[in-house]
C-alpha cells in the first residue's frame, strides 16, 4: 500500500511540473532521476529526435560518465536500442543483458546494465519526437508494475513534449508571419515610391512631349508664315507684273489660271497654319481662343457655342495649348454626336487649378460605354485627353446619360511644372487638417478610410484613387482616430474597418453618426458572419462588405450611401 501511494505521488509530480512548465525538457533529467531511483534502476536516457537532421539528440541522461554521455550526444536512426525504437516506433525490453549476443544491446552492455526498458515518446498523432530508456544493473528483468510506471511516465514526457512543440511552432510561424508582413509591407513602400517615381518620370516626358508638339506647330507655322506664304505671296505678284506685260490672250489666260491655283495654295496654307497654332493662342491667351474657336465652330460646323471665361483662370502657355486642342476636339464631338446645334464652354480657376466644362444638352451617353482606347483618326479623342492630363497633373470628369446631355470637366494646373524633381506625386497625401465643407463646384465625394493595417489602406487607397468622382481625404489606423478625422475633415462617407486597436469599428460608427448623422459608413471586414454584420447595420452603418469582394461592389457602395444623404445628391 506504501508503495502504490509514493508510486501515485510521483506520478502526480511528474504530471504536474511537466504540464506546468514552458521548458520540460529541463525537467527531464531531474524527474527521471527520481523515477530512476524508485525503480531500484542505475541510468536513464531521453532522447530527441531532430527534423532537420533526421537522428536521435541526447537531452538528458544520468548513470554514464560525461565522457560516456558526449560519445552518444548524437545517434543515427536505427543506431543501438534506442534508435531502433525511434525508428520502428515500438517498446524494446531486454531481460539478462549480458548473457544476451545482440549487437543492439552492446552498447547498454558496455555500462554494466543487466536489464533495459527503451519507451517510444509518441505524439496524440502517432508520431515518434524521442525515447526515454531506463536501465538496472542489478536487476535481470523489470516487473510488469516497473514497465507500466515507465510508460506511464514517458507518456507524461510526450505529452510535455508535443505542447512545447506546438507553442514553439506557432511561434516560429507567428514570427514568419510578422516578418513577412514586415518585408511585404517594404515591398509595398518601395514599389510605391517606385511607382510615383515613374509617375512623375511619364509625367516630365508628357510635359516634354506636349512642349515638343508644340514647339513643332510653332517651328510648321513660321515656316508657312515666314518662308512659303512669302513665296507665294511674291509669286502672285509676279504674276500680276507678267500679265500686264504680256500682250497674248493666251497666254494671259494662263497667267490668270495660275493665280487663281496660286491663291489657292496661299490659302491653304493661311488655313493650316492657323489649324496648327492658332495665334490669337500666344498673342492674348486661352479664353481669346475659345472664342476664336466659337466662330470657327460656328462657320464650319453650324455649332454655336457660347464662351464664359474668367481672366484669372489663363494658364501658362502648354497648358493653355494643351486645354484648347481637348475643347477643340470635344466641341468636334458635340457637332458629329450629340444631334445638338448649341453648346457651352466654360472657364473658371479653382485655387491653383483651371477648371474648363464643355456642357451640352445633345443626346447624351452611357459613360461606362466609353472604349478605353485612342482615336483611331490619331485625334486626340476622350480616352487620350485623359491619360494625357492625367500626365500633366490634372483629371477629366465625365457626366453624361442618354437624352440629359453631357458635360465634361478639364482641371489643370494653372502652371505646368517641368523640372521632374518638382512635379507632385500622382496621388497627393490625404489632407489631415480640418476641412470645413466642399469645395464650390468641386463635385466629388469625400471618402475616410480607417483600418489598422497599413498595407489595406493602401491598398484601398489605390484601388479607389482613380474613381474621379471620389477623393480619399484621410487615413485613420484605429477607431479613435476615425472619429477625430471625422470631426475634423467631415468627410461624405467613411470606410470603416471592424476589428481595429484602441476603439473598434462598431463603437466608433455609433459615435460618428451620433456626431455626424450626415457622414455614412461602409462597414468593411474579413468576416463574413452574419452577426458582425448585423452589429455594424444596428451601430449606424449604412452597408457592411467583406474585404475579399470585387472592387465595383465598394465603389457602388460609396456611391450609393452618398446618394441616400439630401445633401449629396445632384453634386456637380
């Protein structure tokens, strides 16, 4: 009875220190020893397997000398007793050891043990991560009591074992993850600032592109002027001096038909020069211009077209030639499409910004039906003016539907920078002060972004930064400080991140529209429970979408919560 009670109290210490401590393989040698010491037993040994090597780790051992335990620090698979047993996954018992010929046994039999018990560590799976051995030397065989005990506490170490594992796995995994994310966070940081570099490099080649088109229509132009129109100016003159010298009917008739081809020619070229730079462009600027093209219009095309200009907005010469050509071709478009006989343009600046509309009420068009392509006559056409002044800084904003018209916003930069260290990022940061109100005439809907990942907000941040209807005014990482940018940028709608540090999405919808009851809330989530979603609709949000969805379904969203607000609705 004595005995099943100290057995049982040191079955219960060995449970419980290994189950307890976060490195049980430093308990090994001592709970071993004492295990080792009731059994009447003389040495123990604990192995380890090792993944990478794919061999036997001596943790712990006691009975050998340490000259003895250096010599077996490390065992091949299949090697001794012990890795037979890691090998095949099965109990070893030896009974009379030194009366026994079995090479596997030559080692134990060289320290003087008579009996051995080796015990397979197995994890909840199966799988082999070690053995634990005990030896006797004075004993020739373990009882059956002897054996259980050892299982019992090697079953005990296994189990230590397979949970260290596990938690240094997760760790290890964890930290992976971590550095992952860290080094694909850089990556996203370097290509990002790679991207803008080449922004701003497209950006300088546009400018030069649109410099050098332009030096070429003036060079084409001087040249008509300056050196053919002269020659054939002065040929008329000669001309005129033959016929009135030339007695023959003839051959004055002649003369005349000549002139006439002659004039012909002069007139053309007259035409193509001013086709090709017009010179009230560079003698008195771009509204004088839009007002020459009127006329133009007007006689060529039957379109009349009515020209509203603000004096401040006049850019700089590229600019303005650039503006001119775009509402050239729009204008064209109106005539050729739009089965309208009136249009009108206007101009107006906006802070550094010269902001032109080109306004009809033809018949109209889908606007997603616009093919993403150029002209295919080399003209400028919609999809060129876009890309192009979206080059030198600036954007297009179309507006159009069947039978209520179009009208079509051109916003450059009053003055075109050319130095390419100086030209602006494509996207400029979010402002992080307080914006009281929209701009006049501005037309875009404000969006707030708030997750606590940085890499989703940029990823968010691209995905929604070339919707021209949409501007993203700010980025919050945290629930507090969405709140904070709300009240300080007042923004239309706010795309708002569930799970996040310091204050969550949830709590922080309920204070923003208690606040701010015309700011709405897309609620945004890698769940997909029901539950969070309920959660989001009842603190105020006006949607709830998942962040695996499509793009269009976040983009419709915003558009569609800003329309549900009286204050947004018939913006621009």
């Amino acid at each position: 009875m004595t005995q099943t009670k100290e057995r049982l109290a040191l079955l219960s210490e060995v449970a419980g220190r290994l189950l307890l401590s976060d490195s049980p393989q430093s308990l090994v040698e001592e709970l071993c020893t004492k295990v080792m010491s009731f059994l009447g037993c003389h040495a123990f040994f604990n192995f380890l397997t090792d993944e990478d090597k794919k061999r036997l780790h001596l943790n712990a051992c006691s009975g050998i000398s340490e000259d003895a335990a250096r010599r077996i620090e490390w065992l091949n698979m299949g090697d001794a007793v012990c890795g037979c047993v890691a090998q095949q996954g099965v109990r070893f018992v030896a009974e009379n050891i030194q009366e026994v010929s079995d090479p596997r046994m030559d080692l134990v039999k060289s320290y003087g043990i008579q009996a051995y018990a080796c015990h397979p560590l197995l994890t909840t799976g199966g799988k082999v991560i070690g053995t634990v051995s005990f030896g006797s030397k004075t004993k020739t065989r373990f009882s059956d009591d002897d054996l259980s005990l050892m299982k019992t506490v090697t079953d005990h170490v296994a189990i230590a074992m397979e949970r260290i594992r596990s938690l240094e796995s997760e760790r290890r995994q964890r930290r992976m993850t971590e550095e992952l994310a860290a080094t694909l966070e850089q990556r996203v940081a370097e290509r990002t600032v790679q991207v803008q570099q080449l922004a701003n490099r497209l950006r300088a080649l546009s400018v030069e592109l649109s410099q050098a088109e332009q030096l070429e229509r003036r060079r084409v132009t001087t040249i008509l002027h300056d050196h053919i129109q002269q020659v054939l100016v002065a040929s008329r003159m000669q001309l005129e001096v033959a016929r009135r010298l030339v007695a023959d009917d003839r051959l004055a008739a002649i003369l005349a038909d000549v002139d006439r081809d002659i004039n012909v020619a002069l007139s053309a070229s007259r035409s193509l020069a001013v086709e090709l730079s017009p010179p009230v462009l560079h003698d008195v600027g771009l509204a004088a211009g839009l007002n020459w093209l009127a006329g133009q219009m007007k006689s060529r095309h039957g379109l009349s077209v009515q020209v509203r200009a603000e004096e401040s907005a006049e850019p700089d010469e590229h600019v303005r030639l650039f503006l001119f050509y775009a509402v050239r071709e729009l204008l064209f478009n109106v005539a050729k499409h739009a089965k309208t006989d009136s249009a009108e343009v206007r101009m107006a600046r906006d802070d550094d910004w010269c902001c032109v509309e080109v306004l009809d009420e033809g018949k109209g068009f889908e606007v997603d039906s616009l093919d993403a392509k150029p002209a295919p006559d080399g003209r400028f056409g919609l999809f060129s003016i876009r890309e192009r002044l979206s080059y030198l800084g600036g954007m297009v904003d179309i507006r159009s539907a069947p039978d209520v018209g179009t009208r079509i916003l051109l916003k450059a930069p009053i003055n075109l920078e050319t130095d390419v260290s100086k030209i602006p990022a494509v996207h400029k940061p979010p402002v992080q002060g307080a914006v009281k109100g929209r701009r006049p005439g501005d037309g875009k809907l404000r969006v707030l972004l708030a997750d606590d990942h940085k890499i989703v907000r940029q990823g968010l941040l691209s995905m929604l930064m070339y919707e021209p209807d949409l501007e993203i005014v700010g980025e919050a990482a945290d629930g507090k400080q969405a709140c904070e940018l709300s009240r300080q940028l007042r923004p239309d709608v706010v795309v708002m991140d569930v799970s996040m540090p310091v204050m969550d999405g949830i709590e922080a919808t309920k204070l923003i529209r208690d606040q701010f009851p015309d700011t709405q809330i897309i609620g945004l989530s890698m769940h997909e429970s029901s539950d969070v979603a309920a959660a989001m609709l009842k603190a105020g949000a006006a949607a709830y979408l998942t962040k695996g969805g499509p793009s269009e379904e976040l983009v419709s969203a915003i558009r569609t919560c800003a329309a549900r607000n009286p204050c947004l609705t018939g913006l621009g």
